[in-house]
C-alpha cells in the first residue's frame, strides 16, 4: 500500500479488460477514485462490473471504503473522448492526479500486405490516444500549476522488432520516445511520466496464442524467468509509478517482462 495514494483520482484507459481493469482494481484497492474507460458496448458490462466491484470493496477496510469509480464510454483515438475523460474525472471527483494511457490494439500482417487502414488505425489508438490522453492530462496540471503523474503502457515491443507486427512496434517506439521527450519538457513542473514496458502477460490480448498449448510454450522459452507474466505484476509497477514512492523517477521504461528483453538466447552463455 502507498499511503499518498488515498484519495487520488486517476483515469485509466481501455479499463474493462486485462491491463487496464487490473491497474484499475490496483488503484481501487489503494483508496483511490478511478474513471474506468470503455470503448465499445461490447465492453460495457465489464467496465460496469469493475464500478460495482469497487462498491463492494468497503468490506476489505477503511483505506478501500474510501474507492470510488465511474464508467465512462470513450474512444481515446479521438480529442473528444479523452476530453470526456478528464471532465468526469473533474465533475465527478473534483480532481485529476494520474493518467494511465493503457488502450491499445494489435494486429498481425505481413508487412508487404498491411492495409494503410489498418496501419492508421493501430498509430491512432495506440500512439495518438497516448498523446491525446498525455496532452490533455498536462494541460490541465500546467493551467493550475499543480504535479502530476503520466503511465503509458508500451511493451517490450519499444525494444524488440517483432516481424509482422511492423505497426504495432512502430507505435510502440513511438510511445516509448513521445513519453520520454514530455517526461523532459515538464520535469520542472512536477509532472512525471514513465512507460511500463510488459514482456507477455496473460489477457485478453493474447488469449487466442496461449490457448494453444503450443503456441503458449514457445512465447514461454522465450521468457527467462520461465513463466507467463500475469496482470497483478503489471498492476503492482503501476501503482508504485503512480506514487511518490517513485518521485525521482521520469521518463523510464519499467520492463515488467521475466527477463524477455535481456536476449533470452543468451541465458546459457554461449554466443
Ligand atoms: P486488452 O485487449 O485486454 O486491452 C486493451 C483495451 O483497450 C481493451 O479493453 C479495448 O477495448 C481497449 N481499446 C481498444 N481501442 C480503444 C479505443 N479506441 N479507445 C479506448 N479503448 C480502446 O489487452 P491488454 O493486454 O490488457 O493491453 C493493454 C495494453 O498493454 C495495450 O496497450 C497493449 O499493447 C499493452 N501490452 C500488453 C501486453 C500483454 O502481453 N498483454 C504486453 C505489452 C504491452
Ligand atoms: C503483445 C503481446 C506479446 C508480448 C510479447 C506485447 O506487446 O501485446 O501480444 O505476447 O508483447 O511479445
């Protein structure tokens, strides 16, 4: 538990699944309030589920009956949604302290045969969304002179090329250097901004891989410590970055991978 945490309010986004749900419950679990993003009707139930869930937190304590959460339905790809973000974080809980840009998508061609359409849409979501989520949060701590605290969700994709996923690791650099060039611009401000880095952890992004038992051990060797990466371990990097805990810490990836970018092939020492 990080004591300053207690009362913060926090958006996270792309929030009704994987990642983002369990940053979400993470924060929740701290005392703080959550606007829970959701893009599609599809994802609602999840979303609403997670609001109702943190009611139920009060049970687990003082700190935890202090949590509060709204669904808010937004696509971060777009100015109007994040701006929904942040006014119901404003309208709703008075504040805004920490701005998870968590959404993202993947898709996989080979780079010869990737649709312009499906290039755009994965830098819109994945890239844009981060810079419309990271600008709108920072306009708002600059216009009141207040610190704040930026997590985008990169991957260890910063790092490694991944054949054909050539948009996925595109928008992924990207996030890695936009993230870093902010955490530079507004040091001075008291706004930091850091990347979690995740290496594979099991969601619903990559449930169709690691329900085929031999795709699933193939992504395992590649990890070093030998297992499969799950959400609490990228929900506990989370919570640390979001609180001062980490004070002296911007512009960092935080690699949360089992080892997955330290050239796994190395691991014996032969080379
Ligand atoms: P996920 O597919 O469960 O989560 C992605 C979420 O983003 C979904 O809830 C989806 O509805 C939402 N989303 C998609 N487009 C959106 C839009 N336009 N506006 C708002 N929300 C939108 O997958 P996961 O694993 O939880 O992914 C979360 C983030 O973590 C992504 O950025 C992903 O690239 C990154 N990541 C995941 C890794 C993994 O192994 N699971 C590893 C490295 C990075
Ligand atoms: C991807 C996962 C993949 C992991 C390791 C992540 O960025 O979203 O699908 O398993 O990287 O390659």
């Amino acid at each position: 538990m990080y004591p300053d945490l207690l009362g913060k309010v926090a958006v996270v986004t792309g929030a009704a699944t994987g990642l983002g749900a369990g940053i979400a419950r993470r924060f929740l679990e701290e005392g703080m309030c959550v606007v829970v993003n959701y893009h599609s009707d599809a994802r609602r139930q999840a979303a609403e589920d997670l609001v109702a869930w943190s009611e139920n937190l009060s049970a687990a304590g003082e700190r935890q009956s202090k949590a509060r959460a709204v669904a808010v339905q937004a696509d971060v790809s777009v100015e109007e949604g994040v701006f929904a973000l942040r006014d119901a974080a404003l309208e709703t809980f008075g504040r805004l302290d920490v701005w998870v840009n968590n959404a993202g998508i993947e898709v996989r061609y080979k780079t010869h045969e990737l649709p312009l359409e499906a290039w755009d849409k994965m830098i819109a979501v994945n890239l844009t969304g981060t810079f419309l989520g990271s600008r709108t949060a920072i306009e708002h701590w600059v216009e009141l002179e207040k610190p704040g605290c930026i997590i985008n969700l990169s991957s260890v994709h910063e790092r490694i090329p991944w054949p054909t996923f050539a948009a996925y690791t595109a928008s992924k650099g990207g996030v890695k250097m936009f993230t870093q060039t902010i955490a530079l611009e507004y040091a001075d401000r008291g706004i930091r901004a850091n990347c979690i880095a995740p290496g594979a952890i099991e969601t619903p992004i990559n449930a169709e891989k690691f329900d085929d038992p031999k795709a699933r051990a193939l992504t395992q060797s590649m990890i070093p410590s030998d297992a499969i990466g799950q959400v609490s371990h990228v929900a506990d990097a989370a919570a640390w970055l979001a609180s001062e805990q980490s004070d002296y810490v911007t512009g960092h990836s935080l690699f949360v991978d089992g080892g997955m970018s330290l050239y796994a092939d190395f691991q014996r020492g032969d080379g």
